[in-house]
C-alpha cells in the first residue's frame, strides 16, 4: 500500500470508524 492510502485511512478514521474499520480487514489481506 501507498503511504498516501495509509494518510487517507489516518485522516477518515475520527470521521468514519466503520470504513477505517473496513480498511483494516484490508491490511489483514
């Protein structure tokens, strides 16, 4: 993954923890 992509997931985690949450099952991959 892009450190942009891992900036994003930083910045919309305070804003939106399901799609954060939806990311992380994403890392796990």
């Amino acid at each position: 993954l892009s450190l942009w992509m891992i900036n994003t997931v930083f910045l919309l985690s305070p804003i939106n923890n399901h799609q954060t949450n939806t990311i992380n099952l994403i890392f796990e991959m």
